[in-house]
C-alpha cells in the first residue's frame, strides 16, 4: 500500500511553504482530515500560483470536418427528443464541465425549415452567431428576429426564448455560445420551460433593431435599465462596413487589427452581464503581435483565412473555422491574405474579469513581439 | 415721497406668510436692511411659488422674417471684428441675459465660402445645427467634420473649436445652441482664445463618425469617460432614418409622436453635460396632446410644417422657424399635413434637471388633453 | 434724448468683438430688436466673459449685531402669520433672489419653546444648522430628529418637513440654508403645504442615526436610491471628534486645514442632490493659504475665531458669525489662536459644479500664497 | 470491458433531452469525441439543472476541536517554512479546490508574540477576522492596523499585506478568509512576494479609522475609486452597538434578525469586489424563518450560542465556530438563550453574484416557515 504524500508542491523560494513530510506531521495531517481540515503550507504553492494556469488547452476545430456531423444529427435525433440539435465543442482540458474554453459552452446547432425548438429560459447568457442557412429567427421575450450569415443574437439570462428556421428557408447551422459552465460552477443556474413550450409575438417582426439599432439615438420614453442590451440582434454588414471605418479611421492596434466591442447601446458597456462579444478586421497582410490576459476566449472565422499562434502552437484556420484562446496565453493572429482582408468573431468572459478586478494584461517583449513557433506533435 | 411697502406678496392661506405692514415692522425691516438682511416674510411667497413661473414667454422666430438680417451681417461685419457674425434670439423675458428660452442662448451665425473663425474655448456646452448652404465644417480638438443641412455636431465645455465654410461651398447659415446664460449665472465661465488663431487638423476628415457611429459598436481601446459624446457629429440622414423605423415599430407617443434623444454612445447618456438635443417626427395628422415639464426647450423646424399651442397661444410654424417652450408651459404640437411628416429638433437643459432632480411633468386632463386656444392679442 | 450705444463692450483683442457703433448698424441692431434678436458681437464680451465675475460681494454677517433682531421677530409676528420667524441674509449683490451669495440662500429663524411650524414641502433642498438653545427638533417624511448645538440636519427636496421647540426646551436659533434661488432660476420650485399641517412621527425617534450612522455598516434590506442622504441628521459631538482624529492622521489640506464633506452613506456622495456641506478644523495658528474656485460658498464659524482674506478684503469671525465666498473669489482662512482650534461649517452648490462640469480650481502662487489686504474702505 | 453508456441524463419531460443509446448513436458519439466534441443531448440535463446544485456540503467546525490543533501547528513547522501557519477548512464537496464552502477558501492562522509573517500581494480578495489572542496587526500598503478579537481587516487584490503579533502581546488566531478558489477558477490569479520581504510602515498607526471611521463623513481631497474600502480595518465595539441600535430602531428581518453589511464607505457598496461581508444580531429568544438563495456564506459565531438548520440538518454551534451555506440550501438560525444575545459574523460572495446577474432569494412558506429536522445520519 503506497502512503498518500503530503509535500508534492514544495517551493524553495522565500515566503512559499517549504515543508518536507515527516512521520508526525503525516499523523497531523491526518488527523486533520478527520476534522474536514487541512494543512495550508501543504497546498499553498499550489492553490496560490505565481501566475494563471490555465485547465483549458488551445484547439482548433475545423467547420469542414465538423459540419457533416452536425447534419447528421437531423437524421439521428428529433428536436422533441433531443431538446436542441447540438454538437458541442468539448475542451480536453475541461471534459468535466462540458466547456469549450474556461467557463465558456459552445457548440454547433443544426435545424431543418419549418422547424422550431420549444422556448425556455435559464440563468445562463446565451448567443447565436449564424453560420450558414436561409430563413433563421429568434424569439427573445416575443420579439421576433430574422438571422442571417455572420448576425450575432443574443437570448440574455431570464429571457424567454426560442429558435426556428421559416417553412420557406434552408438549413441552417449556428454556432451557441453561452456561460454555462460559469452559472454551473457558481451553483447559480435555474432552467424553465415555458408553460406553452411556445412563445407568442408580440411586437413587429425586428423591432428591438427599429427601436435601438441608430448610433447615437435613444428612443424617448424607453427607460432600459436591464443588464443586458435591448437590441438584442447586431447584423453581419453594418458591423463589417463599421470595421472598414474604423480601420481607415485609425491605426490598427498592433494585437488585434481593428477590433469592435458589441456593446448595450443603453449603457455604452458590454452585450450582457457576463458575457462581451466582438467582430475584428485584420486587413490584406496583418501579422499581430503577441499578447496575453486574463479571461477565456472564443472565436470563429467570420470572413477569410490566416492562422494564430498560440503558446507557441500554429493553427492555421479558414472561414467558419473556430478556435479558443485559454486565459493568460500567449496569442497572435495573421491574415494569410495579402488581398483579402480576415474576420474573427468573439465571445468572452470579460464582464466577469472586469467587474472582478481580475483583468490584468501583458505583451510580449522579445523576438519582435512574436512567439517562436514549437514544432507540431 | 412714496414709502417703500413689504406687503405685497401676503397670501391668506394656512402655512404662507401673511403678515401686514405695520409702522414698528417698516422700521424693523429698515433696520434689518442696514445689516444686509430681511424678514424671510416679506418675500417668502414670491421665492416659494406654489409652482414653476417662467420669466421666458412663448416665442416664434420666423426664418423669413430673420433671414435676410443674417445675410445682411455678412455686409455689416467682418468675422475678424465681430468675432462671430450671429444674430441671437432675444426672449423679451430674459433680455438682461441674452437667453432665448430659459438659460438657453441661441443665435442664426452667417459665413461665406472660404471664411473661417477664429478657434476658442469655453465653459459653455456649444452645438450647432445646419439650416442651409454647403461646405460648412466644424474642427473639435483637431477633429474636422462636415456638415450638411439638418446636421447636428457639439462642440463641448472645454473642447478648442472652430467653424467655417469651404472655399467652394456656398453661404451657410446655421443656428447655434448654448448654455451660456446657465454658465454665466452660475458664474463659472472661463473664455480663452486660440494661442495659433487656428488649429491644426490632426485625425482623418469625420473620423468620429467611422470610430463612434456604428449604433452597437464601440472601438477597442478607446476609454472615453469625458462628460460628453466622442461622436460629436449626428447626421440628418441616419437620423430621418431611424425616425422613420422608430415610428413604424411603435406607437407614437401621445405628446411627442416618434422622438430620439441625441445620445452618447459611450455611456447612452445626454451627449453633454449640461445639454440634451432631440429629434422628432410627427407624422402626417399628427396632432399631439398637451402637457407640461420642468426644463426649456427650443425647437427648430427641420422639416415640414405645422403648429404648436403654448400655453394657450397657438404658433404656425414653416421650416426653419424656431419657437422656444419655457419650463412648465403647457404645450402641443401638431402637423398641418395630411400627407408629409414634420420633424422638430430640440435643445434644452433637461440633464441639468435630471442631475439636479428638478424634472417635474404633468399632461392635461381636461378638454381631451387639448388646451384652449386664447385669441390672438 | 440720449441714444442708446450698443458698442459699450468692444475689446481689442483678436478673437473678441470689436465693432463700434455708426449709424447704419444702430438703425440694424433696431430692426433685429422689433424682431426679438440681437447681434452677438453688441453683448458676446459680456456674456462671454474671461473668467467667472460674481454678483455676489463678500459679507461677514455679526451674530452678536444680528442676534437681538432675530429675537425680536418673536415679540412682532407669529409663526402662523410669518410661516417662519426668519431674519435672511441679503448679500448687497443679490437683492433680487434674496440669495446670501451665488445661489444659496440663508436665514435665521427662531422658535420658542412648545412652538411647532407647520409642516410642508418643497423642490428646494434644505438643511439647518443649529446655533443656540435646546429642544429643537425637526420630523423628515414621519422621522423626528431631535436636534443640539452645532447639529445640522437635511430636509430634501420633495420631503415632508417641520420644525419645533418642545416644551420643556429654550428657545432656539438655527441657520437656515437652502438652493431656493438656484431652484427659482431654474424654474422648477414647488411648494406644497401638508394637508394636517402637521406630520404624525411614525418611527422611533432618531431612528436613521440608529439605521445609518455607524461607520462602513449598511443596514440590510434597506434599498436607498434617493438623491440625498438617508441618515439626515449629523452630530457635531462625532463631527468634532472625527476632525481632531483626521487632523492627528494627516497632514492639513494647505488652503482648509482638515477638512470633512458631509456624505450620503449609502453613496459616498454628497448630502443632497444640489447642495454639500462640510466642517473643517483649522488648528491652532493655522494660516491656510489662497485659492479660487467656481461655486458658492456660506461659512458659520461653529468654534473659534479667526479672520478670513476674500478677495483682498480681510474679514474678523468670532463663533456663529456667518460670512460668504462668492464664486472665483481668492479667499484664505486663518485661526486667531495659539491654542485653541476653530471650526467652520459650510454648506455650498458643489454639487451643481460637478454635475454639471462646471468645478475649476486655482491655487495663488505669488507672494508666498497669501493675498495682499486691501485697507478697510 | 464495460462500454460507456450516454443516456444516463435523461428526462421525460417536454422541452428536455430524452434520446435513449442506441449502437448508431454509439458510435455517432464515439465520431464526435475524436473531434474533441459531443452530442449536447447527452449531457444538456446535467448542466442545465432545473435550479441550482451545490457540490458543498453543510458542516460544522466546532472550535474546541480544531484549536488545539491550529495551535499544535506552531511546534510543528515555522512561519518561514510554512509561508503561513494555518489549518485550512476542507468542505468534503469541495477537497479538488480546497475550499470551505462553494469558491470560499477559510483558515485559521496562529502567531506568536514577535513573529511577524512575510509581506505579499496577491489577486484573491483576503480578510481575517480575530478569533483571540493580542497585539494582532496587519500592514496593508504601509498602513497598519491594530486589530482585537471580533475586529476584521481586508487585505485586498493587489495589495501588499504582511500580518504579525506585537513582542508583549499573546497567541493569536484568526480565522482568514479569502476567494482562492473562485480566482483560481476564473485562471486569474498572480502572486507575488515582497521584494524586501517585509512593508515599511509608511503612515500613523490605525490611520485609516482616523480617515476614514466617521459615519457620514468624507475626508477633502482624498479620491479613492478603488474597488475596496480604504477604511481596511472593521473595529467590533461599534460594529456591535451598531447593531444594538439597529435592533432598537427596527423590526428584525425574519430571516437575518438585525443583520448589518461591512461597506465601503467611499462608495455605499461591498468591501472588495468579489467579497462582501456582515454582522447579526439575533436577539435573546430569536428564531429566523427558512430561506435560500445563490451565493455561499461562511460565518463564524462571535458571541453567543444557538443553532442553524441547512437543509434539513441541525447543527448546534457555539462561540467559534465555524459553519457554513452552500448555494440555494435551505437556512435557519436560531439564539439559544432567552436572555443573551448572539452575534455571527459572515464573509461571502454576494458581490459577485450580483455583478453577474445571478442572486436570487425565496422564502419557505410552509410549515411556517421552518423546515422539518432530518434526524441525525
């Protein structure tokens, strides 16, 4: 029987526990245990790291191999069975939680014309970014929004909402994204199912983007005080043409080209409480530079190709492709176009990180400003 | 020799002063005046009215009757010595501080083509709305943006500005908005002339626009926590626009019909500090109910044709008139068209009535919320 | 008959007006005035000034001069016919709004004991400050506060509010301070009499002390989002106590010693939504130094005596005279004794300032920091 | 060799996922894992729970049992080789993150006259609350605090902190509190030892009480808008009249009794950004109703005697210890003395909870509002 050891985390640096196990303090370990206690100085060093150490591990998930399998499902489950026809993005470093990066859940969701799931509403901020498909809609608390390619729609935590595609579309894939494993993990998570299982609509069709969706203008008499923007829906070409504004307008930041925040139009601040959202131009022959923070992130090539070092690892991407970026890893994007430009969608966890205190950023310093490339696998 | 009375605000109602002059209280107040003081009973129903009394009256500045006198400075004077060639609106309530409505100054400024002001600064919120011509811009801390008919662009407390038309524009007249009176009687105004006359333009011609105008997007790395709106400019185009989509979404308002407030998209705010701007729509047969607020407003007619019933006196008014509502006047307006919309821009000091906790309203109940109308004097 | 010039404000300065009146232009300026405008460049100077000019002139109102008329007031009129026995300070230079200076108004009132006003309510923000007797109390929206020397007290905009003297206490002299002319400039002033004349206590006495007042506690479920403090009345026991403990903790601020804003403890704001307050300690031979700053300020010496230097003007204090700084005037307070402090309550329009971006500060350079001292006039 | 089986999630329930294995479906699974992916049907009703599931278990730390061995630490190991001396609370549910309850790390440290631990900095949120001893201090950022049994000190985010005992002063232990776990989760965290392994002190002893301490009262020209209180340390004599007065002014919250929450007095709200923190009093013979809401809490008892029921477990608890409730679990707190009050103070994470959108709070109404006893496992 081997006898479990108490000082696997030692540290010989002054101010960090430096406690070899001996045979008493093994019995005072133990009997520590028996009270539901533990030794601090034997999981300091661990429990209070010099840095973050991310669970997650940076993957690429290529739309060619997966799209297949999402159609697939159509044939495999019904929406009445399944709930949601999704394939989900499953980090290897966080299987446990069903993450795709950090706290964050994503997966790819397929549904036929005609089709329409049955409305819900939980504690989890949730998103659809549309991949491809005619005819998609959203129904968030009886409004009603018609999705397109590379729209971006949000269905806020307590909302009632609900998905389908009109009889005359095609089939349509959307990427989901939602903080469920945040909620989950802060044991914070409620779910309903709403007593019709659909919702009425109760407003014009697009009407959150009729009310909300001009720059610089607040409809009189509408006092939005909600965590979470009231647009609810941000389309794919006001973004794109804003991004080839910005770009012209002012210099490319040197990590991220030209980058767009989604933001509450009532507040100036991000989408919804716990969740940021972003679209990025990287123009005809943009190599970023290297950087790292805090907070999980999640992309998807909304326009082009190039690829992304991260941690020292290549990933070379294409349109629809999608990949994560762990907290605190190093991270850099090029557009693999010298004509084309390159678009990235994001979700993330910054409201969480800003609103904690617990942002913190850094740039890498040497070799340019670029990572040396590690060999593949 | 008349002797002066301390009586003349008595009111025989529970809880106000009530107190007659008698020969020992005259020679009281004569003695207390010696010591720089009074009897708070002398005066104390004037200084607590029972409800707001504007000192402002109802006005209608016709644009045709003013116009040619805005075209005739251009002759008269030169920029360099009157600094600004503007004719300002006089409220024969509030000559002594050269207010049109309330605390509000507001001028018609005349400026040929290849003209161009002197830069200053000031502790005044400043903005501008363009009625006619061709070529005007504005420069806003070395930001220079142009502007067309029914543009709306500040030029903020603090902010070094300047105007002028171009070289192969046409004669542009526009009208100017200001919280000078508020300032003044604040006493807190500061002026300061340009050290170069001129500035410099340092950033893309209208690069605000492309950085701050896209309703939902906010450009990365940009923290702008200033009192007021990055995007200075507001262009009547979006404007009519969004007017349009925001009043076949929703109801209109009884009052107002379709309106939006000018906002700052950093924070969904008034775009400064002081003051607040609006545009809005009535649509053909509108004829809107009465009611009344705390705040003065001064509405220009950017399009079409109606009237408005103040306090009981109605106004025609024709494109480009400007009438001015004082704080808790009754009022309606109304469309004279059956078939083309009207749109009212607005100035006003709402954000000093909001932050200050002042803002009061109340519709009329009466006669179906329509006032009755008073014969012309 | 003298003909009315209009060129009484011209500067030669580029970038100023600097028209001088001919015959032409005066016939043009009439012809703008039957039309209600103006031209600017006639009055741009003057409503344009350089920096703040105050109407308000500095004052020291003598307690020991002003005392006996305020007690007099009593033998002359009641309280039901007076509304308040109320002596208020008129500052030479704002006759017109009854305004101590700037926008603040101020008074002494007295009540004998067993003596009760009636109880109402207004849009002005109010507060006492208690400067002799015993007995005095005030109720605030059904909670009696009961009131000592040197106490001070809030009675918000839109609250219900009445003061009195029990029966068994002497008689009382308290400061008034209140924004009533700011609130009439505005056009926004309410008042409204109780419908009992009298409030019913429907609390504990002093319950908000009980509720509110220990430092960095914040009693559960109580959501307090109103603009002014919940905690109404602050002592001048703790007060004291406080300014000694800071002044032993820090180094003195070189123009006000040690120096405490009174706070909205649910906020860290000021008092009241238009109005702050303060006392500072100035100890023993403290010679503060000069500054200006925009916003108006009212001082009662609760401790001591000293002198004041205000705008050149050199002011002697003893304990519970009263003496005003009109906005942008060069003021430096001094404590006359070796060995005892003074103290110094204040209450000012900060707030307005802030708000409204309107704070600017400057402190004198020359001549050590301290003024020259005009001769007495 | 056993296959995996996919369907263990499911419920019959419409709007939920019920798809039974199948070989097809097998084996469409086992395609999906190869591509770091997943069926969302197989897994939806795990993480998407009806309400909220702790993996925390209720427990008890009964302080007779753990104080010999927290100060058995001290001849065990030294403050130099431990880092910290102190015996960490372990909750059975949560051994993976070494948390007490939920993302809640606690311990109790033990120091001897003399010993002064090394000065580090760190992203968690840190706070101790004095359990005995004397001549117990904390430096934070050059300030240092005195602290006496009862009292409570932050060490906040990013602040240099060292704690010791005074060389004539007795044993201490306190018990620390700190978000280690959640910091962790979120991949946040950095930590940091003290160049010089030891702070100067840099400011008076204890000046932050001086500056900070007195209610309703704000230190001139000290503008603090850091996302902590600068008051750092909460002194027990008036935290604890505080509530006594608390008591006398108002009814007792059902739930709480008289329940107060440490604030940040610059700001009104919670005293670190991931942490809040109170004190109740439940009055001789008080018997709370049940409750629950999201958020973890772990209270300590700092006066008196009594017991809670979570979740249907009773657990009697004296002066000391120590115990805890995890998310949405059911609680109940009852004074066991008729003539003694008690007191519990609590460390938690509201702030978060509230940032993020996600507190939410029911009563128990049946039976009540008490829940039935499970007898003892």
């Amino acid at each position: 029987m081997t006898q479990k050891t108490y000082d696997t985390h030692r540290e010989h640096v002054a101010g960090r526990a430096d406690v070899a196990d001996t045979p008493e303090l093994v019995a005072y370990y133990q009997a520590l245990e028996r009270l539901q206690t533990g030794a601090l100085w034997t999981v300091a060093n661990k429990i209070e790291p010099w840095q973050p150490r991310s669970d997650s591990v940076p993957v690429l998930w290529r739309y060619r191999e997966l799209r297949e399998h999402v159609l697939r499902s159509v044939a495999l489950v019904t929406p009445e069975k399944a709930g949601r026809r999704v394939i989900y993005l499953d980090n290897p470093g966080r299987r446990e939680m069903a993450a795709a990066v950090g706290w964050l859940y994503s997966g790819l969701q397929v549904m036929h014309p005609g089709e329409r799931a049955s409305a819900h509403a939980h504690s989890s901020s949730a998103l659809r970014f549309i991949m491809e498909g005619r005819g998609a809609y959203t129904i968030v608390d009886g409004h009603k929004m018609t999705l397109g390619t590379n729209d971006f729609v949000l269905t806020p935590n307590g909302t009632w909402h609900e998905h389908g595609v009109e009889a005359d579309g095609l089939p349509c894939i959307w990427q989901d994204g939602l903080d469920i494993p945040l909620v989950n993990a802060l044991e914070a998570g409620f779910y309903a199912v709403h007593p019709d299982l659909q919702q009425a609509v109760g407003y014009p069709v697009d009407d959150a983007a009729d009310i909300w969706g001009a720059a610089g203008l607040r409809p009189q008499n509408v006092n939005w005080n909600k965590p979470y923007s009231p647009l609810f829906k941000y389309q794919w070409a006001p973004t794109y043409e804003a991004l080839l504004r910005l770009s012209k307008a002012r210099e490319d930041n040197p990590f991220d080209g030209a980058l767009m925040h989604y933001t509450n139009p009532a507040s100036g601040g991000h989408v919804m409480a716990t969740t940021g959202a972003s679209m990025q131009l990287l123009r005809p022959g943009f190599a970023g530079k290297a950087h790292r923070h805090t907070g999980s992130f999640l992309y998807q090539v909304a326009k082009g190709s190039g690829h992304s070092v991260i941690n020292g690892l290549r990933f070379d991407w294409q349109e629809r492709d999608i990949f994560c970026v762990p907290s605190w890893a190093w991270h850099e994007h090029a557009n693999a176009s010298q004509t084309e430009d390159a678009c990235l969608f994001c979700f993330n966890d910054l409201p969480v990180m800003e609103k904690l205190g617990l942002y913190r950023e850094e740039a890498l310093i040497d070799n340019g400003g670029h990572q040396p490339v590690l060999p593949p696998a």
